[in-house]
C-alpha cells in the first residue's frame, strides 16, 4: 500500500476533494503537482490551494516551452486532427503532466502516482498507459474512479473539510485549456442535437469585422514567424490564437469516439492549432514530394489516434515521428492566411524549397515542358485499360454509350489469342 503519492493536480473541485480524500480514506502523503501547460491560471493559488487542502508538498512546473516544442511541433508535422477534426488539446497535454508527474514522485520520494480522471474518459486512459509505461514500480491511484460522489457530493465534500473550491452545484461545463485550445463539455452540450451554447467559449468571440492577412513562416515544418517577426513557438501559438479568435473562427462540434467505447458530444475551441495545422499543411502541398506527401497523408490520422489513445510513449508513435521529421526537412516558407468573419483561408503559399516549376506549370510562351513526350506517357500509362476494354469492357456503357443487352459485339482483331500478342 502507497504510502506517499504524486497527485496531478488542477486546482479544480475534484483535484481538490481528491487531496484530502486520499489523506482521509487511503493515509497517503499527498505531493500536489500541478503542470502548467498553457492553460493560463493563476498557479500561485493553485499552490497553496494545494496545501490548504492538506497537501504535504505543492508543486508547480512551467511546462508551457516544453508542451509546444516537444509536444505540439510533432502534433503540427502530424497535422493531428482526431477523426479528422479534434486538433488533440487534452490528448497532447496529458503526457506532458505524467512525465512532470513521474519525475515529481521520484523527487518527492512517491511510491504512487494519481490522477482525477473518471472512468468514462479519455484521460484516465493517458495518464495510466502513460505512467506505467515511464514508471511501472509506481502504484496508480485514480479516486475519482472508486469515490462513487456525484458533483455535488464533492462540494459538499469540500464544505466538510474546509477546501477552498470556487465551484458551484451548477456549474455547467468541463473546460480543459492549454495552449493548444479548449476542449467543452457537459451541460446542455450532452445533447447532440442542440446547438452549441455561446457562453462557455473564450478564444473565439468575433469581435473583428475588417478582414485582414496574417503571414505565418515556417522552417523546416516548424511555425517560427508572425508576420515576418521571429517569436518563440509558445508566443506565436498565443498571438495567432487572439488574431484568429477575434474573427470567430476556430471552432470545433463533434461526436466523437472515445476509446472508452461511449460517444460523446465535444465542443472545441483551437482558432490557433487549427490556423497553423492549415497553414502547415499547405506548405506541404508546395515542398513535399508527391509519393511522400500521399505516404504522409496515410499515417497522419494514425498518429492523431495513437495520442488520442493515450500511446504518446509507445515505438510506433516514436517511428511515425522519425518518418514525419524527415519529411519535414524542406517545409520552409510562408503561407498567407486571410482572415474574415467566420472564415479563416489560406490565400497564398511561397517557398525557397518549392517544389513548383512555373515553367513547367504555365500555359504560356515560357513553357519548358516536353509536349511531345506526353503522347508517348499517357499511351502506356493506360494501355493495360485499353486491353482490357477490347477484350472485356465496354458491357456497361454510360448514359451517353451505345447500351446493348449482350455482351460486346467482339471485333475480329483482338477475338483470338493467337493474334493478339
Ligand atoms: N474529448 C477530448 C479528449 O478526450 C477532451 C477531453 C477533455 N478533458 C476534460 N477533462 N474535460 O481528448
């Protein structure tokens, strides 16, 4: 049995509740780990609201540089998107705070880990698979899934025992936030059907009417500059995030799948990861090779699903990696993004490592391409087709075909083996 344990922790109700209610049921020592990853909270208070929940120890880590370089640069070469539209907010963070979780109970001498998560999530999921892959001697201790309290149990929980907790009975929604946006839940948003309410968004109220462009650079795959100016990834992510929000644009309502096996209804707000995943993407269209762009394209959504599973630190995800940084060594340049309300479109796209030749693009008087050797080309690339439509096509003719109801008539050329070589 645990005897001290490393807990994440948010600051939030049931973080709170689980400091005391770890001390209180199990008698462990609870270290409070909270892990800034962007989600712009006042961590001083989280800190000793830690404490003054009964923590022995309270920790803060800024993990705000390390999120955006080793976490969310893969998720852009990835151009991540869970079943093609959830930019993996909560997915990318998670093993983010187990590692800091990890290197924190062995600092603090923790033989436990634990976390908030419930059992019908996603994040329980990452935290686990996360922890005991770094740490298997760790214990894993998950309250919230054996506490059995309901929401309004936890606040009674906390009036008890003196827990300073801002939440209210009504509280309507679950937020998770980190620099790479906002993931909603809960509330009225549990209906599918319903449209998505106003109140709880943040990054993307259009307050701009005036369309405008924003210019965002890239080297080597990774966003570097805003509008010709150098800024640190995590700053970029923040300033793209303000300018694209403001135009209201940015939003994500899904169903989505859980690997837990429920559906659930999730809104989104990511104006920033979705502007720069655009963005990247584009660029790609200009300086990757074909064969690698379409090979690229078929490992993408696999990648995006690995994370969203919670296998960040797993070998598959470390080979896809390898495979997306080598893709990545020429995606330099800059895309133009032009901002409306409601709208966000990439308008143009250069690059010193442009794979695009006007001359063999143009259809002017500077053309370069071969026309003569195309005749040749398009012959044989379908000539397996022409057989085959002599021999066995032509029995389902379009609308505009001569329609018969037996087979082909057989033309006298091709009707014996013989003669066809
Ligand atoms: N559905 C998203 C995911 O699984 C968001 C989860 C948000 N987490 C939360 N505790 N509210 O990644």
């Amino acid at each position: 049995m645990a005897k001290r344990v490393a807990l994440a922790y948010s600051g939030g109700l049931d973080t709170s509740v689980a400091v005391k209610w770890l001390g209180e049921e199990l008698g462990v020592e609870v270290v409070a780990v909270a892990v800034d990853v962007g989600q712009g909270d006042d961590f001083e208070a989280i800190r000793r609201r830690a404490l003054d929940a009964g923590a022995v120890e309270s920790v803060v880590v800024d993990a705000r540089r390390e999120m955006a370089e080793d976490f969310v640069v893969p998720a852009i070469f990835a151009n991540a998107r869970y079943e093609g539209r959830y930019p993996l907010v909560s997915a990318l963070s998670r093993p983010v705070i187990v590692r800091h979780l990890v290197a924190q109970a062995r600092l603090h001498g923790a033989d436990a880990v634990a976390h908030g998560s419930t059992g019908k999530g996603n994040d329980q999921v990452r935290f686990d698979v996360g922890a005991r892959t770094l740490a298997p001697d760790l214990e894993i201790l998950a309250p919230a899934r054996t506490w059995g309290l309901t929401r309004a149990d936890c606040i009674d929980y906390a009036a008890r025992h003196s827990i300073p907790v801002e939440a209210t009975k009504e509280k309507l929604y679950s937020i998770d936030e980190n620099l790479w946006g906002r993931a909603i839940e809960c509330g009225v948003i549990e209906n599918p059907w319903a449209g998505p309410p106003d109140e709880p968004f943040t990054l993307t109220r259009a307050t701009q009417s005036k369309p405008r462009e924003v210019v965002i650079g890239f080297e080597g795959g990774v966003p570097v500059m805003l509008d010709g100016r150098r800024v640190a990834l995590a700053e970029l992510i923040g300033e793209l995030s303000s300018v694209v929000g403001a135009y209201g644009w940015g939003r994500v309502d899904m169903v989505e799948n859980r690997r837990v096996g429920i559906k659930s209804r999730e809104v989104y707000e990511c104006p920033a990861s979705l502007a720069l995943i655009l963005a990247h993407a584009d660029l790609e269209g200009l300086t990757l090779e074909r064969d690698v762009s379409h090979e690229k394209a078929r490992l993408e959504p696999r990648w995006a699903e690995l994370v969203y599973d919670g296998l960040w630190f797993s070998p598959l995800r470390e080979a896809i990696d390898a495979f997306f940084s080598t893709t990545q060594r020429h995606v330099t340049g800059d895309v133009r993004l032009v901002l409306a309300p409601g709208s966000c479109i990439v308008a143009g796209r250069r690059s010193p490592m442009s794979l695009y030749d006007h001359g063999l693009a143009t259809y002017d008087a500077s053309d370069t391409f071969e026309h003569k050797d195309a005749e040749g080309f398009s012959r044989i690339w379908g000539l397996g087709l022409v057989t085959w439509a002599a021999r066995q096509g032509g029995g389902s003719p379009g609308p505009a075909g001569t329609a018969t109801d037996g087979p082909p008539a057989r033309s006298p050329e091709v009707s014996g083996d013989e003669e066809s070589k």
